[in-house]
C-alpha cells in the first residue's frame, strides 16, 4: 500500500515512526494507570451546587467516585448518601467544640440549617484530608458553612488546604495533591478562580 504512494527524498521526518508508535502506546499506558489510580479515590461531599458540585464533576473526568452526604428528607442537588436522625445526631459534639473557635450559632431555631450543618461532620469524619474553595476571614476562619467543616477538621487534626478566592491562592502550599479519601468541598458562590483551583488540584494528582 505505501509504495503505492512512495515519500520524496526531500521531505524528513523529525521521529521515525517506532518512536511515534512507542509516544502513543506510553501515552495510552499513562492514561489506563491514571484512571485506576482515579478509581481508589473517593469524594465526601455534600452535593449542594457551586463548590460541591464542581468537585464531583470534575472529579467524574478522571473516574473519582464522589459520596455527596445530606440529611434524610433534605436531599440536595446532587445527594446519593442519606444520614439518618440519629446518624446526624453524633455531629452535635463536634459542631458545639468547632463553635468555641468559630464563635457563631448552634443549634440554631432551624432544624433545616442546623442538618446542614450536621452532614458537614460526615463529609469530615470519612475524609483523610480537607480540601475547601471559600475565604479567609481575618481571624483566620473560613467564611460561611464551609467554616463549620474546616474547623471540625482542624480540631480532628485533619489536614486542610483553603482556596481563597479572595487572595487567589491556597493556603498552605502551591498546589495541593489529593488523598485517597478526600473531602473536595467549599461556597455555592464559586468562582471561575475557584474552578480552575480545582482543575489544577485534580491534574496535579493524577497527571503530575
């Protein structure tokens, strides 16, 4: 077939076409062991939409499972791990210790914002690390109910890493990689900053 169509002897190829082959095959091996080493792990989010919801859909684009948790009767946008009363009863412990640092409200008179709240432990509970989209009040708190999580997961000695998208940049390091079990969660009022923060923090840990 080729010497149907012979090549000119002026025109070089820059590889020879062993060495395009082996790119290819390395390049699909690459792409194959990724998307096993996506597939061990796992997102505890709550599936409520901006922060959540970009963690669990970009996460999908390299196989990342996401557990989105919320309170029976109260599911969210994307929900897919129900919490019983009494399951969401064990959170009360850590939010009231959380609230010593935080200095805000709970219980409050709503059961609707107070299991809100609650599945926030869940996501913290089950997770090796914190990773949050949100802002750094000055007294080195994270604004909103994002707050809530990463301060029960300082005060469980978990490791946390914030997204300012006030300061556009993390709070500890550079870029960080993701744990197997992860907590990939943050504001409804995402930014296009945020996003791309998340993008970056998934392709740091499965494409190097």
């Amino acid at each position: 077939m080729f010497a149907k169509y012979p090549i000119p002897d002026n025109i070089v190829f820059e590889k020879s076409f062993s060495e395009l082959v082996f790119k290819y095959i390395n390049k699909e091996i690459d792409k194959m062991f990724n998307n096993t080493n996506a597939a061990k792990f796992i997102n505890h989010s709550g599936g409520a939409l901006g922060s959540d919801t970009m963690w669990g859909k970009i996460g999908e684009e390299y196989g990342v499972y996401s557990k989105h948790y919320y309170a029976e009767g109260q599911k969210t946008p994307n929900g897919n791990t129900a919490l019983g009363k009494q399951l969401l009863s064990e959170s009360d412990v850590h939010l009231k210790e959380a609230n010593k640092k935080l200095g805000r409200l709970f219980p409050t008179s709503k059961d609707y914002v107070n299991n809100l709240l609650r599945r926030n432990w869940f996501q913290v509970k089950n997770a090796d690390a914190v990773f949050a989209i949100g802002t750094i009040a000055d007294n080195g708190t994270v604004n909103g109910g994002t707050g809530w999580a990463v301060q029960m997961a300082i005060d469980n000695n978990k490791d946390v890493y914030v997204f300012d998208q006030s300061r556009l940049k993390w709070s500890e390091v550079t870029t960080p990689k993701l744990t197997p079990n992860f907590a990939g969660i943050g504001t409804r009022e995402i930014t296009q900053e945020g996003i791309q923060a998340i993008r970056n923090v998934y392709a740091l840990t499965f494409r190097g």
